[in-house]
C-alpha cells in the first residue's frame, strides 16, 4: 500500500498528461510557456481570486510575500508552532523575527488566543514590530479565518495563508488561498494538488502586489527582462510543471477532493470509537492533505506504527519536533510562549494512507488493522 499513491494516480491520467510533456518538449518552450499563463488563470479561476503568480516552489511563494511587504529585521511575524519548518524559516530568512504559537487540539491550526496573547506581549516588551501572522491551513484544513481575521484587524497585520496543504480546501463554500492578504500554495508531488517536480503559487486580489511578485519572481525585473529595478529571485515555475499541473487541476475539481473527503468519512466510520480522529468544524471544508489522529501517548504510537508497517501499511508522524524548539530558531527549552498543545501532538499524532485513489479495502485493512493493535 502507497501512503500517497501517484503512481495510480499517473496510470488514469497517463495519456494527457504524456502528451501534455510532449508538447513541452516539442515546443522547446521550457521557460515562460503560454501553458504557465494559462494555468495562472485557471487557479485564479477556481480559487476565486484575481490573481495568481506562479513560482519554483511553495518555500519561495512564502519568501516573495515577505517581499513584497518588505518585512525585515524588527519585524515579528506570528507563525504556528505545529507546521512544517517553511512556514518559520521563511520569516528568519528575511531578517524578522518568527513568534511561535500554540495551536488548537482539536483542528491542528493555529489558535486565536494564544496568538492574542502572543501580540499583546510581543507589543509590551516593546523591541519588535508586530507586521504579520502565517496562517497554515494545515493537513488540509483551512486555519479560523472566520476568528483569524478581526484579531489581525484589531492590531493591523497583514494575513499570510499558508496554504501548501490547504489547496482544495473551503470555509462556507469559499476556497482556500482565497482568505489571506496574500495566499501562497505549493505543488510539491505530495501536497493535495502536486505537480512532477518543485512548484509553487501566490495568491491575491491586490493589483500592485501581484506586479511586485512577478517582478521579484524573474530577478526584480522592470519594463524588461534586463532592466533591474528591485532585487529579487530566480524563482520561475516550468512549462513542463505547468503543463502537467492543468491536467492534475481538472483531475482534482472534477473528483480528486471529493474522493479523499469520502476516504477520510469511512476512516472516520470506524476509527472515531476507538481513536481521536480529526475534526472538520461546521462550515469547514477539507482537502485532506493529511489524516491525522491523535493516539494517547508516544509509546502507543510507535507500538502502532511498527505493528502497521509488518502489514505492509506506511504511516507518518507529521510533525515530531515543535518549531520552537528547531535548533536553527534558537529559542530552546525556556521559550516564553505556552505551546502545549503543539508538545502534546508532537508526541502522539499520526497520518495514515490517504489519496483520491485509495480503495474501500485498503482503508478497512488500515484501520482494521489499527483497532486490533490499539
Ligand atoms: C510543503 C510546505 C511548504 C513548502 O513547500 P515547498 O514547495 O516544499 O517549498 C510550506 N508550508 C507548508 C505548511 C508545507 O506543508
């Protein structure tokens, strides 16, 4: 059994996509292709916003934001403390500060009061500038922007969604990368909608940041290709990437999310007696990048995943090690902000096999096979 099974995936897609990479390399129009435009529009398109700007991956759509909103050195930016390590690094890579903050138990994201009160002190201590909040839609789901955005209001940050899991994901039928002041995907093989390589996306409704990306994203670039107003990043999204990227978006409106929602209700059939299994609140919509559940300690959860993998079946543990306690942020053991939730799911989550091309069979084996170890 495949914990992401792309290889399926690519078998019932093979004869559009082989001939959409033919074409690529038939045209020899490697960079910049008409095929990149188009896929622009049409993420653009579903997604519900003006516009979108592709980039090489989903790290440096997040590093273009901080950009374009010149966030440097003085500036803290509020960043959940359970997500992968992008979501931190991009912040230190700029020269800005990351303030890590707990997130909720039950949904992984982040969580309003603790980044209040995270605010509120960064605000007291008087030595950074608060500027902006990583929101991650993290395993799929997208974060409380329904709570997310008045807070952000109140003490005037900007919103920066994460969305590299999020994509496909909704909050009352409006999609994910829809709800931050910039939103950021990524096409990563293995995020909900992957492309055969590194890519990535920003998303926003705001005319002069999107000419700002598409400068940064080709060398800060002014009227023309060798005319530098700006420094910025050779951070471009192949053709080939693109190409193969609308077939998988047609794939993926057309049944992908819906297959992986139906996946995850018949997990969540038979493992919700006998595990902690994930909650998708009222309204919230996901395209589950992940299924997480939360066992009750760590003893139990390596004891499962041994007995799983005997039976041939992959599991992961997303994410071992809080973000502030990453060595390269050098905070440590006596970090000032409460983060116990996120020490708690360190230590006791784990994602199962999931994927649009995951049978009925396969997810009675899983989770049959989890209940008798249990
Ligand atoms: C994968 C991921 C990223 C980074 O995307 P890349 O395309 O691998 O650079 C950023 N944030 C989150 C939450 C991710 O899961």
């Amino acid at each position: 059994m495949q914990f992401r099974d792309l290889k399926q995936q690519y078998q019932v897609l093979k004869k559009e996509i082989d001939e959409a990479m033919i074409k690529v390399a038939t045209d020899c129009n490697f960079i910049i292709g008409e095929q990149v435009a188009q896929l622009e529009k049409e993420l653009a398109e579903y997604v519900g916003v003006k516009h979108c700007v592709t980039c090489a991956n989903g790290t440096d759509a997040l590093s273009i934001a901080m950009m374009v909103w010149d966030i440097k050195e003085g500036d803290a930016v509020f960043v959940p403390d359970f997500t992968f390590f992008s979501s931190g690094e991009i912040v230190s890579h700029c020269g800005a500060t990351p303030v890590f903050v707990d997130v909720d138990k039950d949904t992984f994201n982040i969580d309003c009061s603790s980044l209040e009160e995270a605010i509120k002190k960064v605000t007291a201590e008087g030595k950074l500038t608060p500027k902006a909040v990583v929101a991650v839609d993290l395993f799929g789901l997208p974060a409380d922007f329904i709570k997310l955005r008045p807070i952000a209001d109140k003490y005037g940050l900007l919103i920066l969604e994460d969305g590299a899991q999020g994509f496909g994901g909704e909050i009352n039928g409006k999609k994910a990368c829809s709800f931050g002041d910039i939103a950021t995907t990524s096409f990563f093989p293995a995020k909900p909608l992957g492309c055969y390589g590194d890519g990535g996306a920003l998303f926003t409704d705001d005319d002069e940041l999107a000419a700002l990306m598409e400068s940064i994203r080709v060398h800060g670039k002014g009227t023309m290709k060798y005319d530098n107003v700006r420094i910025g990043l050779n951070s471009r999204l192949d053709t080939i990437q693109a190409a193969i990227l609308s077939v998988k978006l047609k794939a993926f409106k057309e049944y992908e999310v819906e297959a992986v929602n139906k996946a995850a209700e018949k997990y969540t059939a038979i493992l919700q007696d006998v595990v902690k299994t994930p909650v998708v609140p009222e309204g919230f919509y996901s395209s589950w990048a992940q299924y997480t559940i939360q066992l009750s300690d760590m003893k139990t959860r390596e004891r499962l995943q041994s007995a799983l993998k005997e039976q041939g079946i992959p599991s992961m543990v997303y994410y071992p090690k809080p973000m502030h306690m990453q060595k390269a942020f050098g905070y440590g053991e006596d970090y000032k902000f409460e983060c116990s939730n996120t020490v708690k799911l360190c230590n006791t989550v784990l994602s199962l096999p999931m994927h649009p091309y995951l049978t009925d069979e396969d997810i009675e084996k899983v989770a049959h096979s989890l209940k008798i170890c249990l």
